[in-house]
C-alpha cells in the first residue's frame, strides 16, 4: 500500500515487487518469444513485451480522462495480452496489477509468466498499465520520486499542493475507479465475459474497486500484500507490526542472533532520539547526492516500508530487515555506521520517475482524518485532534507523529489537497461480489500487515485467508513459486488445495548482535 517509485513501489520503496522477479526469473526464460498474431495491428507496437513460449497481443485505447466530461479530453491506456500456451481457447483470463499506484505491468509479463507458468498453461494473462504510467499516455504533475522521498515533511506536504496545481482540472482523471473502469473496457474490447483478478500491494485496494463497480464482470479474485477500503488514515497497523516483525526474525534467527524485546527497545531509543537530534546522511543516486535529513520519520519509513521489500526473497542472504537488529544496537551504544549504511544502501535508488499517478490516486482516494470539503483550517483541526485521542502505544516504538510523518500516503501528507476539481473519496462501505476470494499476507510485512490483510479479507463473503510465515511484502517474491503456485491452483479452481508447500519457508538471516 505505502509509497514506492513508479518505475521499480510502497515498500518497493524503491524496488517494484515484479522487478525483484525479474531478477529471479531462470536464465532459461530469456529466449526469444513465439511468433505473435495480433488481430488489432498488423505490426507489434515497439513497447509490446515478448515472453518465451506465449503469443503476446498488445492495443492502447482511448479512454475519457474523466468520466462524464468530455470537454477534459481522453487519456491512451495500453495493455498486453500474454496468451495460453494450450491449444484450444483459454478457460479464463487474469487481469494483474502489481501495486502502486503507479506501478507499470506491462513490462513485466515475462516475470508474470515466469511466476504463473502454470496458469499460463490455459488462462491469459491481461497487463494493464494504469493511465499515466509505463505505456500508457504520461499525465505529469512535475514532482519526482526522488524529490518526494528524499524530502522532509513539509516538503512532501508542497510536493503534494504543487503537482494538484499543476495538474488541474486533470487531477479528477487518477482515481482507482477510473482505472478500473478502463480494465473493464479493455475487457469488453477483448470480449471477455469475466475476468480473475489478482492484486498485489495496491492492487489490492483497486481489484474490489473494480469488484464493486462491475461484480458481474468477475469469476474470482487474489489479493497479495492486501489492505482495505476502509484503511486506517493514521497508519497505525504498520506501527505496530514493525515491532512484532522484529520479535519474528529475532525469534526464528538460528542460530538465536538478537533478543526481540531487547531489539525493540533499541528502537524506541533510536527513534526517540532521532526526534530530537536528526542525522544527516548523504545518499548518491544515479541523479546526484541528496543530502537526508534522517529523523524519526525517516527511521519510521525505513522500518515499515523499506524494511519490509524483498523479505524472503534469498532468506540466506543480507537483508534490511535481517541488518537492523544489529544496526539499531549499535546506534543505541554510540555507533550510528550500520544504520547510517542502511540508510545510504536503501536510498540509492532515488529516480524522476513522476509521481502524479502515486501522489493523485493516493490523495483522491484514500480515506482520511478529515472530510474533504472542510478547508485548510479545520482539517488541521480535526487532523491533530485524531493524533491527540491515539491511545499510549498505539504507535509501538515510535510517537504518534513521528510514525505518521513517516508514510508517503497517509497522515497529514494530503491535507493540502483542494476540495475544488477533486473528486470524492473512494466509498469504504460497498457491495462486492459473492465469488471465491483468496487473501494472503507475509507476517513480516509491516507495510500491508497481518491486521490489514484480515480486514481485507473480511470485506468479502467465505473468503481464504492466509499468514505467510517468513515474507514480507508480497509473499510471492519467494522463489520456490509454492505462494504463486497456490494462487495459480485458487484462480482455476477457487479451491486453497494443499498449501503444506508454505511450512518450508525458511526464516529470513539475521546478523549477530553481539554484547
């Protein structure tokens, strides 16, 4: 849910979830694609992706850039259709959407295929790149992704206010309901009479977006790294999975590595004093050095979101979250290099991607501590009001605005959004269809945490739940493919099946705090 850059997302912070499949894709995919037949162009669009064994058909659609107004003109959404491998026509089709907002699908379809081989076998496969992003037309707002991470609060708080101007009247056109209705256009385009969906990480907020807006349109649904409509606008399930993810790697570590209760005391006197006496920490980048200021809110960020990308990926392997016990030892006992090496190693991925689609979907969308039409003033009001009646510890290690200064989509980072030209929040409160519904979160995932999944989970009738014990965010970066591997078996059947594949997860590796 949280922020990631538009070209790798929220606890990507700076590395896509797909794009870390990329990397674990065997070398023996890189070969050379079957030959296409696509029945809407008679040459392939430079952008069309090409995956090993799998026709793959491409179209871009003109769709209203706001719905119901003609006069703002149109936006081109592009997608790719990777076909069944089969003979015989598909038994269904997948629609994914890999997080964000603003995360790209298009170029991903070879990891998609990679990790849903199996599916692939008689299921196509429909990537959407949401208007503004990848492929499709680019709707600027001028702020990057380097810009808005790197900066301090109240410039994120400017950030947000200057790309709304800058957008305009064209800030209505970035909602989750306006992306799903183009997936359903591009589906009645391909003349699909129903699609699967499956969402990770944001994608879990849009797919009952579009479940709520076109329920006859959907056979069933996967959400991975999920979250709810109804989410909490001061972030506080994050909180307090931080300090139960850090308890888990200390627990599991074998050798025992750290002691948890002791680690998150380190925290809480890491973040206290960060909260008064802030770091500067210089991060390169491929677009220069930032000079981060480094304060509670940044160690937050850090925490929930960084911390939790790629968890399980190569669980032999040094990992953030595996460093931080030992980081935040040190930093405790007078050493801050290990943290402010982590810091540094994380931020150096810092890019211009634009954030229009990630700052407008998040500020029109989300729920907030405040009602839209209210003016500057009393958004404040009730905004500090909402912060001051947080129960002692709901925020775990870290103070109630320390935590929340801490996201990139909620707390106080929209209360300069205008109630002119900005369309409602997205309804929490909605009828979603009674079809098969599997929902899975990584129990060290503190971006989308356990609580979240659940509460997304309890939005639909009969739905599945699962805890992934040893991942983060999204619990498909596990290489064995059992998590995509039960997806896959959910989607075609809408039955769990046998999920003992999950006990061998093994558990992340932890650096050895010494005393």
């Amino acid at each position: 849910m949280t922020y990631k850059s538009s070209t790798a997302r929220r606890a990507g912070v700076a590395v896509g979830i797909t794009a870390v499949m990329v990397s674990a894709l065997p070398a023996a995919t890189a070969t050379a694609a079957a030959p296409m037949n696509r029945p809407e162009a008679t040459a392939a669009p430079a952008w069309c992706p090409t995956v090993s064994g799998h026709r793959v058909d491409c179209g871009r659609l003109d769709r209203p850039l706001v719905a119901g107004k003609p006069k703002s003109g149109t936006v081109k959404v592009s997608y790719a259709v990777v076909r069944h491998s089969a003979p015989g026509p598909a038994e269904g089709t997948v629609a994914v959407n890999p997080g964000g907002p603003g995360e790209t699908a298009v170029d991903k379809a070879e990891a998609f295929a990679w990790g849903l081989e199996s599916l692939l076998k008689d299921h196509d496969l429909l990537l959407v790149d949401p208007r503004g992003t990848g492929t499709s037309q680019p709707i600027p707002c001028g702020v990057t992704d380097a810009e808005y991470r790197f900066g301090t609060r109240a410039q994120q708080r400017a950030a947000v206010e200057r790309c709304a101007r800058n957008l305009g009247p064209k800030v209505a056109g970035y909602t989750s309901a306006a992306t799903a209705d183009d997936i359903d256009a591009i589906r009645a385009r391909l003349g699909v009479p129903q699609l699967s969906l499956y969402g990770l990480s944001y994608g879990t907020y849009l797919m009952p977006v579009y479940a709520a807006r076109h329920p006859e349109r959907v056979r069933s649904i996967v959400l991975s790294g999920a979250y709810p409509l109804a989410l909490d606008p001061l972030a506080r399930p994050s909180a307090q999975a931080v300090s139960s993810s850090l308890k888990r790697v200390c627990e599991r570590s074998v050798p025992v590595a750290c002691d948890g209760e002791r680690t998150v005391k380190d925290l809480a006197t890491t973040a206290a004093r960060l909260r008064t006496e802030p770091m500067t920490v210089p991060v390169t980048t491929g677009h220069g050095v930032h000079q981060k200021r480094f304060t509670e809110d940044k160690l937050a960020n850090l925490l929930f979101e960084a911390a939790s990308s790629q968890v399980g990926l190569e669980p032999d392997k040094p990992s953030l979250l595996g460093q931080l016990p030992r980081a935040l030892d040190r930093f405790v006992k007078g050493d801050a290099a290990p943290l402010r090496k982590l810091v540094q190693e994380e931020g150096r991925t810092g890019s211009t991607v634009d954030q229009a689609p990630y700052i407008a979907v998040t500020c029109n969308d989300y729920r907030k501590a405040w009602p839209k039409d209210a003016p500057l003033s009393e958004r404040w009001r009730q905004y500090n009001a909402a912060l001051a009646s947080v129960r002692p510890g709901a925020y775990g290690a870290f103070s109630a605005k320390g935590f929340t200064e801490g996201t990139t989509d909620a707390g106080d980072v929209c209360i300069g959004w205008p109630r002119e030209n900005t369309p409602d929040p997205q309804p929490t409160k909605v009828e979603l269809p009674d079809v098969p519904v599997l929902v899975l979160s990584g129990d060290l995932d503190a971006n989308t945490p356990v609580a979240s999944g659940r509460k997304a989970a309890r939005q639909f009738r009969g739905s599945r739940f699962l805890t992934v014990r040893n991942m983060g965010h999204v619990p498909e970066l596990e290489q064995s493919r059992c998590v995509t591997g039960i997806s896959s078996r959910f989607l075609r059947t809408g039955e769990l099946g046998d999920t003992s594949c999950l006990r061998a997860l093994p558990p992340i590796t932890v650096a050895l705090v010494r005393g």
